[in-house]
C-alpha cells in the first residue's frame, strides 16, 4: 500500500505553522497596494471584513478535519461521500494550480524580491536552487519540513509585527480622514479581493495521518491561524495607511514595501529584515507548504489505484513519498523554464485552488448521512442552518472569483489550455476507469471503504 510508512509526528504547533504559513504569502504584498487604490484609508476595514467569509467557508472543513481525520482530505472525502470521479478531476486541476501554476509562481516572485539586493542575479537559476531546497527539505521527512516551516513562520511573524509596531510611532491620525470617501461599493470590491490573502489554511486537511490526535489538533489550528493572520493583517494595514497620505503611498509600484521604507528608513536593518524576513519568507513559508501538502491527495489516489501504485513508495528512513516530490520538482522546474508570465501562473493557481474547494464543501454536507456516527462523536460540528449556510458561502466565493478571475485572464489560449488540462484529467479517468474494470476492479468501489483515521 503506499500510505504505510508515514509518521504520525505533527503536533498543535507543527500543524499552525503549516496552516499559517500558507496563508500569508506574498499576495499580501501585492494586493494591500490594489487595495489601497480601491478602498483608500477603508483599507483595514476592508482586511477586517475579508476575514469573515474565509472563516465561515472553511468551517465545514474544519468539521471534516474534525470528524473523519485523514491523509490527502482533499480527494478522499469527495470520493468517499460525493464520486470518485469529481475528486480526482479536482486533484488533477489541482496539479496545474500548484505544480505548473502556484510553485512556480513563488519561487520566480522570490527571485524577483531577491534582485533588489543581487540585480545581477539570474531569475531562472536562482528559482530552480530554490525549488531543489524544499525538494530536498521534504524527502528528509515532514518532520524535518514542519521544524524548518516553524523557524520561518517565527521570523515572518516577528518582520510584519515589527512593521505594525514601528508605524504607531509615525503614524498620523489625520490620514484616515474620509475614512469612506470610495464609498461602500469599493470598500466590499477590496474586501472581496482580500479574500484571497486568507486563503490556504485548507491545507491541513492533507495531514491528517501525520498529525497527533488530528479530531482535536486540525480545528484547533484553523481558528489559531486564521486569528493570528487576521490581527496581523489589520495591523499592517492601519499602520499602511496611517504611515502617508494613501494617494501617495498608492502611486508606488509596491505601497507596503514603500511604507516600511517609510517606517524604518531605506537602507537600515529593519527595511531589509522586513523585505527579506517578511516578503521574501512569506513567499518561502508557503512554498514549502506546498511541498509538504502536495503529495497527499496523490498518495490516496495510488492507494485507489487511479494512478499507477510505483509512484506512491515511502521512503522507509524518512517516511516521505520521495519519488512524487520528484515529479512535483520536476513540473515546477518545468513551469519556470516554461516562459509563462507571473500573471498567468498566478491565474492557473487561483483558478485550481477555487475548484479544489468545491466537492469538499458537498462533502461536508453529505457527512451527517454518510457518516452519523463519527458526525455525532466530532470535537467540532456545524448543525442545522450552519451545516448548508458554510457551504453556501464558500460556493459564492468560488463562483464569483472563477468568474473574476477568467473575465481577467483576457486571453482565450490560456482559458482553452485551462479548460484542456481539466477535459485531460476526464478522459485520463475514463480510460484508467475501463482499464480497471477489465482487470475486475470498480473504482466506484473506493465509496466503500472506511479507511478513515482513528
């Protein structure tokens, strides 16, 4: 089987530090600046109310993370509630979000923040060193991974409270004047585009075979996460606003790196440690995350036979699934060198997040029927209206955003090579589906099994 050998190892903290690191990655940097030009000095009213939806459409899985703790969460609860099918088309999108589209995308914007220091530095090598780092990093185990994940979640924390803190001492009350001079239209325009700064956390849901006491420790590391990131983020954003006038601070190409260079002066320690120990990490925090998440939902479908078993082998030493990391190393290597802007990885990437997301939230409704017991016996639950309204809220942010998201890609070869990727995952499905059957084996037989953690 190719989920024996992994390690139960993941603690509370492990767990937040994962889930925290995904979540603050460098969209904050860039979406505080389009934000700042929609909403004005309604900035961290904006932040503060981009939370509420994100929190509200994670609950369900926070409930399944809760009730049925499992390895790969993302694929095995749709397939064993919903349809086989639906979860692996998921994944599969998921695979040119992350690996062709999202991995990428950090690992160049992390070369790009590194060239204010190097200019000379070559984008391309640099991002291949660097995605070779966190290969490494995460065959020697999620143990090793999760250690190095919490030392750069503590430094990036520590780099964007400092600038939080540092801008109380300059900040000036009369910049929040006009407080909702862009008015309510643009304030719920920027808070809808912040949603997306609170995004990741989900990821947990991966790990439940690697964590201690998963019932308790995955909803116990949502509501950690998501309180810390949002007290940070609002933070920054009082201090953003309050630091200049918001039309000057807006003019620039990147308004938060410019505020901390207001804060701390441009050169000193403290705007370097900001760029490098907050922008450079929070990009490095989720890249890793991504690594340490990836493989799961994969490891499920060898299990189910989906894809072929070979690639599933655990190292017995480290207990990592090395030869998927290797093919996860290689798209990414493959996505850099691939030519692609920024904008378009960063379309694909959003895009396969959004529909990851849908047959988990029809999961989490069909779990009170499917699983009564396990329901009933859960740490964390959602009951009568919470149970439909979650999911419901998470339905409308996946829509609105696909629809966003694709008006703003404005070109029709990277929506049809979108669309081509998803009808790939379909007929690969269909044809390993027939090819089992031949062999006697019927995938809709994976509804079946109850192979959840204890």
């Amino acid at each position: 089987m190719s989920m024996q050998g992994l390690k139960r190892v993941l603690g509370l903290p492990e767990v937040s530090f994962i889930a925290i690191g995904f979540t603050i990655g460098g969209g904050v940097f860039v979406l505080t600046g389009i934000v700042l030009k929609i909403a004005g000095p309604a900035l961290p009213l904006a932040y503060a109310l981009a939370v509420i939806p994100v929190f509200i459409s994670m609950l369900p899985l926070a409930m399944l993370g809760s009730a049925l703790p499992a390895t790969g969460g993302n694929y095995r609860y749709p397939s064993r509630m919903v349809s086989p099918g639906l979860a692996f088309v998921g994944i599969w999108t998921y695979i040119l979000a992350s690996f062709i589209g999202q991995i990428p995308l950090y690992a160049i914007a992390c070369a790009r923040y590194l060239q204010v220091f190097f200019p000379e530095m070559s984008v391309e090598l640099f991002s291949i060193g660097l995605l070779t780092v966190f290969f490494v990093i995460n065959v020697l185990g999620i143990r090793f991974a999760a250690q190095i994940q919490g030392i750069m979640v503590v430094v990036l924390v520590a780099a964007l409270i400092s600038y939080a803190v540092k801008g109380t001492v300059v900040i000036n009350p009369d910049n929040f004047q006009g407080f909702f001079q862009k008015g309510a239209g643009n304030i719920i325009l920027g808070m809808a585009l912040l949603t997306f700064t609170y995004m990741g956390s989900n990821s947990i849901i991966e790990l439940g075979g690697e964590i201690k006491n998963p019932g308790k420790v995955i909803p116990r590391a949502f509501i950690i996460a998501f309180s810390l990131v949002a007290v940070i983020y609002i933070a920054m954003a009082i201090t953003t606003v309050g630091i200049a006038p918001w039309r000057e601070l807006a003019a620039y190409p990147e308004p938060l790196i410019e505020g901390s260079a207001i804060c701390f002066g441009r050169p000193s320690t403290g705007f370097a440690f900001f760029i490098i120990g907050g922008a450079i990490l929070a990009i490095l925090t989720t890249l890793n995350a991504l690594f340490i998440v990836g493989t799961k939902s994969l490891q499920v479908i060898i299990q189910d036979g989906i894809l072929p078993a070979g690639m599933g082998k655990i190292h017995p030493r480290f207990g990592s699934a090395y030869l998927l990391l290797a093919i996860i190393w290689a798209l990414s290597v493959a996505g850099v060198l691939s030519g692609f802007s920024l904008e378009a990885f960063a379309s694909f990437a959003a895009l396969g997040g959004m529909i990851i997301f849908v047959p988990v939230l029809v999961s989490s409704m069909m779990l009170p029927r499917c699983y009564p017991e396990q329901y009933r016996n859960s740490v964390f639950q959602l009951r009568g209206f919470w149970l439909y309204f979650c999911p419901a809220v998470g339905f409308i942010m996946v829509i609105f955003f696909s629809v966003v998201i694709l008006a703003e890609m404005k070109s029709l070869l990277k929506i049809v090579l979108f669309f081509v990727f998803i009808l790939s995952g379909i007929l690969y499905y269909v044809l390993r589906k027939r090819w089992l059957l031949s062999q006697g084996i019927k995938l809709g037989d994976v509804m079946k099994r109850e192979d959840w953690i204890s």
